[in-house]
C-alpha cells in the first residue's frame, strides 16, 4: 500500500492535483462554516448550477472556460444575495429557480453545440487530472485571494455571521461583508467544479462544516476541524480513486461522508446530541 502511494505522487500531474486539491478544500472548509451558519448552504448548489451553463457556453464558443465562469457564477452570487434581501421570493425558491434556469440554459447549449463530450462530463461530474496548466495557475492564484481575504476580514466575517442587526448596530457594514461572503463563495464553487463537478462541489462546502459541529462548539474550532477534515478527505479520495480507479469527486464525498458518520457516533458516545 505505501509502494503504491508512494508511486501515486511520483506523477507530477498527481502532485498538482494534491496541491490544486488541497486549496479548494481548504476555501470551501472555511467558508462552508460561514454559509451553514448563515443558512446559505444551499447557494453552493445553486451557482454550481450556473457555473455548468457558464461552463457550457464558453466551451461552445471554444472559450477558456474559468475566464468565462468566473464573472458569470459571481455576478449570480450577488444576485442571488440581493434577491434574498430585497425581495418577496424566498431564498432557497431564489436559488432553485437561478440554478434550474442556468441548467437548462446549459443542457439546451450543449445539446445544440459539442454534444456530450468529455469536457461536458467532466463539468458535471469533475475531473481535477484534465486541468490544463492554465486552469492550475488560475486556481491556485484564486485560491491563494481566496484565503487572503477570508483570513484579513476574520473578525468582520465572524460578526456578521453570528448576529447580522447587531453588526449593523455597531457601525459595521453588515451588507458589505455578506457580499464579501459572496463573492468568495462564487469563486470557490467556479475553481472547485473542475475538481468535483457541479453536481458535487456542494458537498465540499457542507460537508467539513456539518462534520465538525458534531463535535466542536466554538467557531473556531468548528472552522479548524473542517479545514483537517476537509483536507484528509480530499487526500484519502485522491489514493482511493488512484488505487480502486473510482471517480475522484464520489470519492472525495464518499470519505465526508464517512467522517460524517464517525463524528456522528463519537458525538453520540459523548452525550453531545
């Protein structure tokens, strides 16, 4: 077992594939914690949705495809905050018709374009091993902003998601930072889709969160826990996916939700439900 690992990241295409990996685990992990708490999760799945027909028609148009997605999935993103606030649709009613909508625009492209090649199957399904050299750069550079801002506006981030009015109180800009919030959630589901697919990349913000509030109570140390738990999935996903030639995005959410159970047990051992 540790011959085959250790042959596995010889491939530098694999050890691109941890680094890239790694990355979008780590955004999604933090940002996960915000957006369940905020009860966002949903809006992961929602501009995956449009991330695929973003994706779909910059493949029409033989376009390069993050340059594409990323400006469309993020202007969704404040769109979608935007309707939640300001309107009399209900957010998650917001959410499944922009991200219904963007689907069929999608299918209905490639459909009439590519057909269901290869690069279609893996916009939805995920493949981080056909990342050209580019995308890799775009990824880690996205990821590295990503992080950064996350990181600088800690504390603000923090406020805003636990008590949004007494944020505002205090003189904070509470609508800034939700889109800040925003924002960095759209890139993430933008990057993260050619890892896992838009059918799966909100797991990898749901997931670590859910996990890590089985057991930790504090903020921060539901946001640590789901960084590492987050991480070790992603980890064990690419060798199982590597060893058993499984689809590397089911394998990577397989493992979350194994440490899904796990967390469930311990937690249930403890008296902690």
């Amino acid at each position: 077992m540790l011959y085959l690992i250790t042959e596995m990241f010889s491939y530098p295409f694999m050890v691109r594939a941890l680094l890239v990996g790694a990355l979008i685990a780590l955004c999604a992990a933090v940002l996960g914690v915000t957006l369940v708490l905020k009860r966002y999760s949903m809006i992961g799945d929602g501009l995956s949705h449009v991330g695929f027909g973003a994706l779909a028609i910059a493949s029409a148009m033989n376009a390069a495809p993050l340059v594409i997605a990323i400006p469309v999935v993020v202007l969704a993103a404040f769109f979608l905050l935007r309707l939640r606030e300001t309107s009399h649709v209900r957010g998650d009613s917001a959410i499944a018709l922009i991200s219904t909508g963007a689907l069929a625009v999608g299918v209905t492209v490639v459909s009439m374009t590519t057909g269901m090649n290869t690069d279609v199957y893996n916009y939805l399904f995920g493949s981080i091993l056909s990342m050209s050299g580019s995308d890799v750069w775009i990824t880690v550079a996205v990821s590295l902003v990503v992080l950064t801002l996350f990181v600088f506006f800690y504390h603000r981030i923090f406020a805003v998601t636990f008590d949004e009015n007494f944020t505002r109180a205090t003189g904070i800009p509470a609508g800034t930072y939700n889109s800040l919030i925003a924002l960095l959630t759209a890139l993430v589901i933008v990057i993260g889709m050619r890892m896992m697919g838009s059918l799966l990349i909100s797991s990898l913000v749901v997931f670590p969160a859910m996990t890590s509030m089985r057991l930790c109570k504090t903020f921060r140390s539901v946001m640590i826990s789901a960084a590492v738990v987050s991480v070790v999935c992603l980890l064990l996903g690419l060798v199982i996916s590597y060893l058993y030639a499984t689809p590397t995005g089911a394998s990577i959410v397989l493992c979350n939700m194994a440490a899904f159970f796990i967390y469930s047990i311990i937690a249930r051992i403890k008296g902690l439900d």
